[in-house]
C-alpha cells in the first residue's frame, strides 16, 4: 500500500496567486518548485485510491500523478477513475473545494463527519456531486471503515475551529467544535496518521501518536505570529486553529518522546520558514527528527 503525498502546502499554495513574500517569492524567482494544496492518496493499483481531503489543485494533482488516472481498456467502459472515495476532515476551502472537480457523473463515495457534510449539503453547488452516483456518508469517531481492501480507516477529533468562511455566520472566534479531525490508517503492515490541522496536542491525541508508524502533522506556521511579521495578512496561527511548530506546546516539543518511523510536516503555509532548506527554522525540525513533505512524495505504508 502506498501514500502519495498529492498536495504538501497550506490553503493559498506556494506560491499563493497574490503574494510575493515569505517563501513564494523564491517560487516566482524560480529558485524553488511549486507546491500543492493539501492532499494525499491512499492505495495501489490492485485496490484503486483513497483520497484524504479534495484541494482546490485535485485536477492538477490528478494530472501529476499517473496512479490516478483513468485507464483504457477498463471493464466500466472509457470513463473510469481508479478513486475510490474520498475523505473530507473539515470544511476548509482547502478541504472540499476540489471535490466540484468530481463531478461528471462518476461513482465514488465521500465520507466525512457530519457536520462537515451538511455543510457542504448546505451549499448548492456541491449538488453537481449528483447523488445518483456520489454517495454522502457520515463517518462517526467510532467507526472504523474500509473504502478500499487492505486499508481500514478511522476519524478522530482534533481540537480546531469551523473554517473561517464560516465564523461570522456561525458566530464563532474559536475552540473546539468538532469541526477538525484527523485520520487513523491502519494497514496490514504500519500505522499512519494524518493530521493537517490541529490547535491543541493534547493527552489522547499524544497516545494516539506514540503508537502510530507515520505522522503527518499540520505545518502551517513556524511561529505564531510569522504572517504579520512578513506583511502577510493579521492572522496569528492560533487564531486560525493551527498549532505553532515552534511554540513550547507545539509538536516539536510535544512530540519529542514519539518514536516514529517517520515524522513530516505538511499543510505548510507559504509564510513558513521550513520551506527553506537554508534557514533556522528547517534545521531546527532536522534536528529534532522531523521532515517536510513535498508534492509527489510516496511512501509505503
Ligand atoms: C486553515 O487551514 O486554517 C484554512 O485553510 C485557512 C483558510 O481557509 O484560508
Ligand atoms: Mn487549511
């Protein structure tokens, strides 16, 4: 069973469309690749794939990565898609906006916990997600699932916050609404987590990791308050829901006892230094064991 890592940075991308700072410029100067928004998927050719969040770049992370492609010759005829299902954590833009590239009366399921469903129930546009064809299921924290053989998966609550679309409307600033979680993936061979956003490690979640073989871990800031250092926007990490990785309840510290085959960031924001294999901030999670992911990066799990 393989994990492709088909998207490694935060909402916005690197570099993101209307900026010129923080990493993005290095991108724009062609000193650094591109890379896509959150997403990663799960599978292999016997059993089709898995997908964990739809990022606005799915058809561009579709058209990169050859294991996703429709195949000629296939018994369903020549519209075929080796996608299984995918799997939506919250309501983020980044999570779901994908999902519209979808469409065209394909079979495939979408899970997700309920009340990231109804949001997208709410809104009319997902109704191209022709119900005929695209089955809607909520997925309970309890319940383990298996969309593909071989793959058996789980959510879980991470603390977080309803997307910032969504905060004036629902009349909410922060805290845990359950409207975050992670993803348990468990295989014959290894134990894997992904986690692309989270305001909080707290004991469970720490149980949870020691036990696990894989981690991805939401990445988007260094420090808190990078973004309005860099003169990109007024948003700290915590206010958007996300942990600093710096921070002494960051996972770097958090993390430090886990005795993981392997630990990535990804959900990498374009304001965060660890894009830079030259700064501080990448040594600094070098040295305390960690990687970062780039779009394209597969491993077995
Ligand atoms: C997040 O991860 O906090 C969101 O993607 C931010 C956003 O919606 O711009
Ligand atoms: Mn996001």
């Amino acid at each position: 069973m393989e994990l492709i890592v088909l998207g490694a940075a935060a909402g916005g991308g690197l570099p993101q469309w209307n900026c010129a700072g923080g990493q993005s410029s290095q991108v724009w100067n062609k000193t650094r690749l591109p890379q896509s928004q959150a997403s990663v998927a799960i599978g292999n050719e016997r059993t089709g794939y898995v997908i964990i969040n739809a990022s606005p770049d799915l058809r561009q992370q579709i058209l990169q990565t050859p294991q996703l492609h429709p195949k000629p010759n296939h018994p369903d005829g020549v519209r075929n898609t080796p996608i299984a299902a995918v799997i939506v954590t919250n309501a983020d833009v980044d999570n779901v906006a994908g999902l519209l590239n979808l469409r065209e009366k394909q079979r495939f399921s979408i899970y997700g916990p309920t009340k990231v469903l109804e949001i997208l129930q709410e809104n009319s546009i997902f109704a191209v997600l022709d119900p005929e064809f695209v089955t809607q299921r909520p997925l309970e924290t309890t319940e383990t699932i298996s969309p593909i053989p071989g793959v058996e998966i789980e959510l879980f609550t991470v603390a977080g916050k309803a997307p910032l679309y969504l905060e004036d409307s629902l009349g909410i600033q922060s805290g845990d609404l359950g409207f975050t979680s992670g993803i348990e993936i468990r295989t014959a061979a290894s134990k894997t987590l992904v986690i692309s956003s989270c305001a909080q490690i707290d004991q469970k979640l720490r149980e949870r990791i020691e036990t696990a073989d894989h981690l991805l871990f939401d990445g988007t800031v260094f420090e808190d308050d990078e973004m309005p250092q860099l003169g990109l926007g007024e948003k700290t990490g915590r206010r958007m829901g996300h942990l600093p990785i710096s921070g002494t309840d960051g996972p770097i510290v958090q993390l430090a006892h886990c005795n993981l085959k392997t630990k990535r960031f990804f959900h990498i924001n374009n304001s965060n230094p660890i894009w830079d294999e030259q700064s501080l901030a990448h040594r600094t999670i070098r040295d305390a064991g960690w990687d970062i992911c780039h779009d394209g990066l597969v491993f077995e799990i």
